[in-house]
C-alpha cells in the first residue's frame, strides 16, 4: 500500500441483518468517479440520488433516480442482476448504501456524500415509512435467503411508544443508528468524503446543490439550473414521485407519492415531552462525540 493509499479506510467488520449485507460489496469494480451516496434509512437519501441525478443529467425530466443509483447492499435484490444493471451504465454511476463507513472500504476512485439528520426527523419519517410499505414488501424482506436477525414488522403501536422503542434498541438489530453517524463523522477529513446535513438543504438548497456540485467535480450548466433546483423540490418529487422507481412504486400503498413526503422536521415537537427530549439527549452524548453531536444537532461543524 501507497503513503497515498493509507488515508482511505478500509473495512474492520461485516453488517448482515433483515435488509443488508456488507459483503456485497466485496471486490466491487469501481470506476473513477463513481458516486456512493450513504444514509442511515430516511435521512434524505432519494433527495440525495436526485440532486445526484439532476447534476448528471442537466436537470433532464422524470429521471427514475431511485433505479439509476441501486442500493447494493440491499439483500432482495439478486447480486448478479444489480451488477449487471450497473456495468451497464455508461453514465456516471452513483450507488446507494446503507452502511456505517466501518464496514466499507472507501475507495479512492470514488466519491462519497454522507447525509445526516437529527434522529428524532429520522425516526418520525420511519415510522410513517414502515406504515406506508405493503404487505408483500415485508413478505420479500422478511423471505428472502439468508436473513439475518428477527423480521423487519410495520408498527402496531403510536409513534411516540415506537420512538422510545427505536431509541431505546438503537436503530434496527445489528444497525446501530449512533455508531453509523460516527463511523462517518470519524473519517470526515478523508479527501473523498463530503458530509451534508438535511437542515443545511432545508435551509439554502441551491447553495448546497453547488456546493455538492463542486465536491462531485460537475460543472454546471447555468442555462439549466432552474431546471436542477425545481426538479429537487419536494413539489415536484412528489408530483413526480411514480417516475423515481420502477421497481418500488408497487411496494408502498398508494405507490411512491406516499414515500416521497414533505421532508418536513420537527414533527415530533408537538407529541414528546420535555422527559422524551431529555431521555434522546441523554442518548446522543452517550453515544456521539461532542462535536459530532453538535452537527448532527444543527449541521455545523465546529472545533
């Protein structure tokens, strides 16, 4: 290994559970420039994949963003049929994750964009995430071979007792949502790595567009940029949210407008108590370092 090669983390572990499997990505042929977007589960990631997709496309219509940029360590879709599908991409391929950085092998050829949000936005959208999937979505996810780890199950309780449920389990079975935001805030500083917070893109949008834009190495077309920031809207994913997938706009009741929501924060305001936020708080600085805490609180990076 290079002096080069050594600021580029390999993996320490594995993740299996009832919807991953870390060792898919074992020996993937990069190409340069690849694209990985990774999130813990509803924190923005189809807004990141058609940001992504509207800066490669030049702000094109109904790009099926969802489609173009798979999840390869999603476990019910066949290896070799993913594979396939991306080998044949002579765009610029951008790839979909849900790993903590520990268990990737960040890639020098590549570029990765890690979104966060503040767990109690992650937990709300989950929630209506989970009562939103069909029956026959949980049938193929709980199915398929070699599962690892109790079923993935819809919530049959409210959302505050499913937050405290969430919270107090950390995330899924073998997905610690803590440990996840870490592993990435901990290689923050490795050169094709770029951290974004869900706030910052509620915030200024067009400014972070351009900025991701910038770190991708994309120059954009000025003549199209209207283009590119209305196709990130929610307005219009939502309106156009049948066009993201062909794959999955069978897998949720009412079809893929019902996966695209507001991307609105702070639902969770006017149901938990001044205990509940005390109690979340009480397990975000046991489990994040200070000043990951703090970004992953507001989206600022101090010290």
């Amino acid at each position: 290994m290079t002096d080069s090669e050594e600021i580029y983390p390999k993996k320490t572990r594995d993740l299996h559970n009832m919807l991953m499997d870390s060792t898919r990505w074992d020996g993937f042929e990069f190409r340069d420039g690849d694209i990985v977007i990774d999130t813990w589960a509803k924190s923005g990631t189809t807004w990141t994949q058609q940001i992504v997709s509207q800066l490669i496309f030049n702000g094109a219509e109904n790009l099926p963003a969802m489609d173009m940029a798979p999840w390869l360590d999603l476990r019910i879709v066949p290896f070799d049929e993913m594979i396939t599908g991306l080998e044949a991409q002579t765009h610029r391929r951008v790839i979909k994750s849900h790993l903590p950085a520990d268990a990737l092998d960040i890639s020098p050829r590549a570029k990765y964009v890690f979104l966060a949000r503040d767990g109690r936005d992650v937990v709300w959208s989950w929630y209506k995430h989970l009562m939103h999937m069909t029956p026959e979505f949980f049938d193929t996810i709980n199915n398929t071979p070699s599962r690892v780890g109790p079923p993935l199950e819809p919530p049959t309780v409210g959302v505050r007792e499913f937050f405290h449920g969430w919270l107090e389990k950390d995330g899924l079975h073998d997905w610690s949502y803590w440990a996840h935001i870490q592993s990435w805030w901990d290689i923050r500083d490795v050169p094709n790595v770029r951290l974004v917070h869900y706030n910052n893109l509620k915030a200024d949008m067009p400014g972070e567009i351009r900025r991701m834009a910038e770190f991708l190495e994309i120059e954009i077309d000025e003549e199209h940029w209207p283009d590119i920031v209305e196709h990130c809207t929610f307005d219009y994913m939502k309106k156009n949210a049948h066009t993201l997938s062909s794959v999955f706009d069978d897998l949720f009741k009412g079809g893929l407008k019902n996966f695209v929501y507001k991307g609105t924060n702070g639902r969770w305001r006017d149901t938990l108590t001044s205990e509940d936020i005390q109690k979340y708080e009480n397990v975000v600085s046991e489990n994040l370092t200070s000043d990951c805490a703090h970004w992953h609180a507001t989206g600022e990076f101090v010290g």
